[in-house]
C-alpha cells in the first residue's frame, strides 16, 4: 500500500509540474544548511543550489540503458558561490550521493548524437563525509573495472536523504555531450534534519541538471562512461494531498488515460 502510494503521489507532482503549479521560472528558493549539526566547526549559511560532478556508467541494452554512479558537491551557491571558508565544503566535510539508473529510447538512435531518453528509475543517497576524507574513481569504459566508484576513509559517512525519480531526460546532445534532467523526491534522515535545518519541513522535491562537453563520454562495445559532468540540484515543494484526496485525483489520472487510448 505504501508503495501505490508513493507511486501514485509521484504521477500526482509529474501532473502538477506538467501543468505548471510548480513554477521553473521562479528563483529556486532558500534553505540553510548548518555543518555544526554534523559536528564540523562552521555556522549556519542559506543556498539556493548546490553545485557538483558527477560521474556515470551506462551499460546499453535493447531500447536504453542501466547505469551506476556518483555525484560529488563542490559548492553551495546563493545564487553565488559560497566560499568554503564560510560553507566549510571540501575543507571539514564533504556531501556527495550515489545513483542507479534506468532509461528507455525516445528518439534518436541509442548512444548517437540527438538522441533522447526517458528516464524509468533514478534512486539516490546521499552521504555526509565527516572530515573529508572520501577517495573517488572517475567511470572509465576502456578499464577493466569500469564503474565508478569511492572508498569510505575512516568507514563514518552518514546519509543524509534519499530519493527517487518522478520525471526526467537524458541523452546525447548535437556534439555528442551527455545531459540529464530530473525530478525526483527527496527525504531527509534524522541526521539530514540537522544539516539541512531550514525550511521545516524542509523541501520534498529535488530538481537535478548535469552535462559535460563531447569530449566527456568514453564508448566501449555496449559500456559508456561519463566523466566530468558538471550541474546542480534545487530544491522545491509540492503540496502532499491528503489519502482521500490522492485516491481522487489517482482516479482522475486513471479516467484521463482512458479517455487518451480510447481516442487514439
């Protein structure tokens, strides 16, 4: 039951964000993170986004692709960088979050220029590295272990939040440059209560945009690796329907489809 639910709450923000109650042309609103709460020696500061790289391995199949990988944060912004001086990032501690992925061809062809995904699952921790001490490997297709991956130094990350996909693209670009674009939930651990401190309760919705330059995607047989795939995540909320009402506008969803393949 808690499953439908959630899936049934995601069709419900897909539907709102396609119907524009979630505005993308407003500012991406404030939070405020406190690295004290975790025990780092820095204050309480406000962001807007958070800044990263990211690193992805795709394994190609019939129709799309299965993929693993890693997205490091190396800044907060509001709406310019905050210093680490002052954030403390890369410096005491450090946040980063691992992904799996699944897509299906929209258009194009498979791992050619202009090609287009529609991504199916996009399921993610995130880590706090107290002392930022974490090791990363770059993906790489030509290695013969190609995923990307990291080592935990001193075995005492925390997570942080987790989340998974409501909506979302990937692809190639006209020069061959990786991109991704997502919607996904997000939910705080009582730890992530304390680093993210404000809003209460704090954002549930996570926006996520990533891309690098065609020199970054790295082809062998049916493996892709992407590396140096720059972008960032905001935060947002949608309003969570109350069970009675959820079941109404599931039923609405529902009707809606009906009508759409009755008249197609």
């Amino acid at each position: 039951m808690k499953k439908i639910h959630k899936n049934l709450w995601g069709a419900t923000v897909g539907a709102m964000l396609g119907l524009g109650m979630v505005s993308a042309a407003s500012a991406a609103p404030v939070f405020t993170v406190d690295p004290s709460g975790l025990g780092a020696p820095k204050s309480a500061f406000d962001a807007t986004l958070m800044s990263g790289i990211s690193s992805t391995l795709l394994t190609s199949a019939a129709g799309g692709h299965t993929g693993t990988g890693w997205l490091q944060f190396t800044s907060f912004n509001d709406p310019n960088p905050v210093s680490p001086l002052t954030s403390g990032l890369l410096i005491n501690y450090g946040v980063f979050l691992t992904f799996t992925l699944t897509d299906v061809l929209s258009s194009g062809t498979l791992d050619g220029n202009d090609s287009v995904n529609t991504l199916t699952q996009l399921d993610y921790q995130m880590f706090y590295d107290p002392g930022f001490g974490n090791t990363f490997t770059f993906a790489d297709a030509m290695r013969a272990t190609p995923s990307p991956s990291y080592v935990d130094v001193g075995d005492n990350d925390i997570l942080i939040a987790t989340g998974s996909l409501i909506s979302g693209t990937s692809g190639f670009n006209s020069g061959g440059g990786a991109y991704l674009n997502a919607v996904s939930t997000i939910e705080l651990t009582d730890d992530g209560k304390k680093f993210f401190i404000a809003p209460v309760p704090f954002f549930n919705i996570a926006f996520s945009e990533f891309n690098n330059t065609g020199q970054g995607p790295i082809r062998n047989g049916n493996l892709t690796s992407i590396g140096q795939a720059t972008g960032g995540v905001d935060f947002n909320r949608v309003p969570v329907p109350e069970p009675a009402s959820l079941a109404l506008i599931g039923v609405g969803l529902f009707a809606m489809g009906a009508v759409r393949r009755r008249y197609s």
